[in-house]
C-alpha cells in the first residue's frame, strides 16, 4: 500500500531521508521496516498506524489477493494487456503479475500511481526484496525509481507520482484497463481512495469485460462498486484454516460467464451474509465530491449520513451471523 496522502509533491530523494536503524523519517510519517513471516519483507507506517501487507506474507498476500484473482491464463494470445496499479507502495502486487505475464510471454502496458517514492527506494535497498524476482521485473522496478518509466521486449511501464484522485486524469481518456489493482491503506484510514467519486472515476478506465480487484471487502466500497453497474465476486480465502470470510473483492465490468464461473477457484457469489452486510449502514458510501477533501472531512461527512440512515445496523448483522470478534 501507499502513502497517498502524505505533502511530498516536492520530490523525494535520497538526501530527503534519514535512516535510524530499521526506522526512516519524512516529514510527519514514518515509516518502520517488517519482516514478514514468508521472508518478504513489508512497512508499517505509524501516520497510518497500519503494515503495508499482512503479516504472514507480503509477498505471498500479493500472489493471494491480487496475482490468482487476476487469472492470468485467461490473457494467453491476446495482443497486450494493460494494467493500472492504484498504490503501487513496495512493489509486490506489480512483481507478482510482472512475473506471471512474462513466463507466460504475454506483452503488457503497465500504469502505477503513487505518491510517496520511499517505499520501492527503501525495498530495493533490501537483498530480501530484490532476491525475489528476476533480473528482468527487478530492472523494471530500478526503471520506476530512477526514471518513472521503462521499454523493453516484455512490455512498456509508466508511474505518475501524486495523489491518484488527480494523476488518473492524465491518463488518456482513450486508454482503458484490463485489470486495475487498488491496494490504498483501508477505507477507514484513507477513505480519499475509497470514495464514491474515485471508484467511479477507476470504473471509467476499465476496459470490457475488465476487472478491478482489492483486498477490501468493507461494504461501502462493494457498494459503491456496485453501483456502477459491476458484478461483485468474493475473493476465496486460500488457508483453510483461515477464519477470514474473504481474501477481497473482483468487480467485473459486464457479466461473468456462467461456464467460467463453474470452472474458477479463485472467487465466488457474495454469501447470503455478505450481501446481507450491503443492507447495513456499513454500505453507505465514503463521498468525497470534491476530490480534494482530507480524510477526517470525508469521515465525518459519512457518520452524518450513516446517522440519518434507516439502514439496519452493522452490530445486528454482526449479532446474527458471528461474533464481532472475529469480524
């Protein structure tokens, strides 16, 4: 995930930093080097009070949540791919589908937006980072941070550094994606990226029968997806152990063949419980209609409205079917 929303259009570099054992300091965030329980290293930023990923894995939550979700083998024989990926932060979900595309030769148009620079600078500084991908995707990475773009026989990549809820205007409007990543810190932290006006501005850019995937399965932003006419799919956990009801969220653009659907292991149908959560007032949408409001305006803005709201509760939903703890 990213800093979104961090002041740092001045430009990031090296000499903007200090480093104090695993910890680095900028401007009022900062940001704290994990390890994670797969080998991959990850961040927690303390602005945020968040890790970039999950625990048990960064590496492995981007193979998880974003690389199967994306269904690569689907894409074989087609003439380019393009990719749109919304807080590229340390890389992971990018090199897990870089990886993926290249063994199996197809040719992709890559797109990152970002604001904060540090964490791939601070990943690429890692042998743990580095050592987890090929020379050709690591070469990639090195291009974003030195260059912000790259050409070569596998594919052509471009990063636009700011805030996303004005970069993705610069994208041509004749430009749509085939698959859109978006990996922003959760909608309660930095619900700027979670709005309605930004997921309708993202459902823009996606081609036919493209599909924007998350970790996210809050019910505003499923909600508000829905909305613009997607068919929302349950991303299925991978651990069967796992207590988690869902790994994320697909939102196809266009409906989703029934054969396909049969024959895939990576999502599913909304549960009876999980369509029962859009019927609360958890589904009331995070508005920013500005596109310039700070997080604490767009969350006051939707407890007014949730207050307002004849919706049932999240507290009976959570009541009927399991305990809040394990929500």
């Amino acid at each position: 995930m990213l800093h979104q929303f961090l002041i740092l259009n001045s430009g990031v570099t090296l000499h903007n930093l200090k480093e104090t054992k695993n910890t680095i300091f900028q401007n009022d965030d900062t940001l704290t080097l994990q390890e994670t329980k797969d080998g991959s290293i990850s961040l927690k930023s303390h602005t945020f009070n968040e890790s970039f990923h999950c625990l048990s894995g960064a590496h492995k939550e981007s193979i998880d949540k974003f690389l199967r979700p994306s269904e690569i083998d689907c894409y074989r024989g087609i003439d380019k791919l393009n990719i749109l990926d919304v807080c590229v932060g340390m890389g992971y979900n990018s090199g897990s589908l870089m990886e993926s595309l290249i063994n199996n030769s197809i040719y992709f148009h890559w797109w990152g937006l970002e604001l904060d620079s540090r964490p791939l600078k601070i990943a690429l500084g890692h042998t743990k980072f580095s050592s987890t991908w090929s020379s050709q995707v690591l070469e990639n990475f090195k291009q974003i941070d030195e260059n912000s773009h790259w050409v070569n026989k596998t594919g052509v990549g471009k990063m636009i550094w700011g805030d996303a809820r004005q970069t993705i205007k610069r994208i041509h409007k004749n430009i749509f994606f085939d698959l859109i990543l978006l990996d922003a810190f959760s909608p309660q932290q930095c619900p700027q990226l979670w709005s309605e006006e930004f997921l309708t501005a993202l459902f823009s850019k996606l081609s036919t029968n493209g599909r924007l995937i998350t970790y996210s399965r809050a019910a505003s932003v499923r909600s508000s997806l829905r909305r613009q006419g997607l068919t929302i799919k349950s991303i299925i956990p991978t651990d069967s152990n796992s207590q988690a009801w869902s790994y994320g969220t697909i939102a196809f653009n266009g409906e989703v063949d029934a054969d396909k659907q049969h024959m895939q292991k990576a999502w599913k149908d909304l549960s009876d419980m999980e369509e029962e959560h859009l019927c609360t007032i958890a589904a009331i949408p995070y508005r920013d209609p500005s596109g310039k409001s700070t997080a604490l305006e767009i969350n006051t803005r939707r407890k007014i409205e949730q207050k307002q709201s004849t919706l049932k509760s999240t507290s009976s939903w959570k009541k009927r079917w399991f305990n809040a703890k394990n929500t």
